[in-house]
C-alpha cells in the first residue's frame, strides 16, 4: 500500500520501505517476523546484531556464476564486484535497516508530555529504546572499525553520512524516552540534550558529509548515495520531528530544538538539491 502522504508520494522506498511515514509501524511488524526466518533476505538484520562477523568472509557463499564473463569476448572487461565487498555491503544495510526497524518501533510507542510534564516511559518504550541504542553502537563499531572505506571525498562523505543517522537514531531516543539518563528526567533536559546533539553532531556530521562531496558530484555517486544513505536519513529525520511535535517542539515553535531541526532540514535539502542538479545534466525522455 502506498503512503497517502504528498510528502512522500513518488520517493525511494515508498511502495514498501520505512519511509517515516504512517506505513512503517505495519512494514516494521512484517519485518521483525521475516528477520526471525532464516531463509529470507531480512535475516541479516537480526545476525549483524547478534551474532554476524565479518573477520572471515569464507564463512560466506558466493553463487555468482562468472563463467559467462569468459564465455564472450568485449572490448571492456567487466567490473566484477569483490566477494568480500560484496559481504561488506550487505553488512552494511543490515545494520541501517536494523535502526531503521528499531526506530519506527520506538515512535510507535511514543507518549508525549501531559500538561507540560514528562510521562514515564513505558516498559514497552523503554525496551524498545534500550534495542534501538544497543544497534547504534553495534553498527557504529561496524562503521568505524570494520568497513573498509574508501580514501577518497565519496568515501569521507559516507562515512559522514552513517554517523549522521546514528545521531538522529541517538536523538531519537533521549526526546523519545530520556534514554540514555543524566540526571533528572524533565522537559528542559530533554530539550537541551536533543538541541546539543543536533547542532554538535548531526549538523557538523551532515556538513562534513556535504563539503566532502560537492565538489566531486557525479551522477554514479548522487545515485547510490541517495537509495543507500540519504533516503534512510530523511526517514530517521521525519520520526524525529515528528516526535519533536508531539512535546511542542515543532517547526514553527519558538524553542531551540526546534530551531536546531529547522536548520538540519534546511543543510539537508541544500544537499539533496545538489545532487537533482547533478542528476539534471542528464538527457530527459523527452530528448530527441
């Protein structure tokens, strides 16, 4: 089913993916059930978490049959994808379809303030929370200690971009449930925590990520990098600000926080945007 959000209508992953719209919470149920199957594609985002290493890719099958690059001679030889990148990579979404799943959860359990007082987090919410920070670490050290990126502005600028959407998986969670706790819970802490978080981490990161790579564009890259990082972005930035909203800190509130938020959706859409025009030099259908 499609997502009747105008926002929304025609992006990447709207027919089946987290999106940060109203479909999610029913996709993330069907997903937690088919992460439990062994056999299906969904099964790593369970095994990254739990038990995945990624020390010895021989633990790994290949089915690739390559014989038919042999088979017929070209001009070009063809790129053939290494195993163990190919391993990396699926490691990779595993880990941010994992937030991706556990964040969606966390909004679903989501309690906003009563008459301007927080509301104890509910077992439920606090369990859920407790499981979506366990994956920012896990996939933090993945990111940081395990992948292999690539010594090049694309490469810095990924790495800029993962770290972006754990802050915004981390952010999530202290608006969301004060998780993880310094001191007393309360309005003014939560908002403080959220608005430093925003503005020394989510910010600089997706700056970082922005100045990397303005000035190395390039359609092969503005593609992947919009399907594999951007897209999951703006889904964990649409659950934030949704739950911003519901403790009055909404786009047109006059409260940090949300001033911190404008400013991260202005420094994302300035991004995006110079990724369409790269995208623009290409020829349209209409072309003769």
């Amino acid at each position: 089913k499609h997502d009747d959000d105008p926002l929304l209508k025609g992006g990447l992953g709207i027919k089946q993916g987290i999106v940060g719209g109203k479909e999610d919470f029913a996709r993330a149920t069907e997903m937690v059930v088919a992460c439990q199957n062994p056999h299906a594609a969904l099964s790593i985002v369970s095994w990254v978490n739990c038990c995945g290493s990624f020390d010895n890719t021989e633990d790994f099958s290949d089915n690739r049959d390559l014989s038919i690059v042999s088979q017929y001679s070209s001009l070009q030889k063809p790129k053939i994808e290494e195993k163990r990148l190919m391993v990396q990579e699926t490691f990779r979404r595993g880990h941010v379809h994992g937030l991706l799943i556990r964040a969606t959860l966390c909004v679903d359990g989501m309690k906003g303030p009563k008459k301007g007082k927080i509301v104890k987090p509910s077992a439920s919410l606090e369990k859920r929370t407790k499981s979506l920070l366990e994956s920012v670490l896990s996939a933090s050290e993945f990111f940081d200690t395990q992948m292999e990126i690539e010594n090049s502005s694309e490469g810095a600028s990924c790495q800029a971009l993962l770290h972006t959407l754990l802050e915004l998986c981390r952010f999530l969670a202290i608006v969301n449930a004060g998780m993880p706790s310094i001191g007393e819970d309360s309005m003014d802490q939560r908002e403080k925590q959220a608005t430093d978080l925003m503005r020394q981490q989510c910010i600089m990161q997706l700056k970082q990520a922005r100045e990397k790579l303005s000035q190395f564009l390039s359609v092969k890259n503005v593609c992947s990098m919009l399907a594999n990082y951007i897209a999951p972005l703006f889904a964990v930035f649409r659950m934030c600000t949704d739950v911003a909203s519901a403790y009055g800190w909404g786009k047109r509130k006059q409260k940090k926080v949300s001033e911190a938020l404008g400013d991260f959706a202005g420094e994302l859409n300035g991004f995006v945007q110079e990724m369409m025009t790269c995208i623009s030099s290409l020829p349209s259908s209409e072309t003769e």
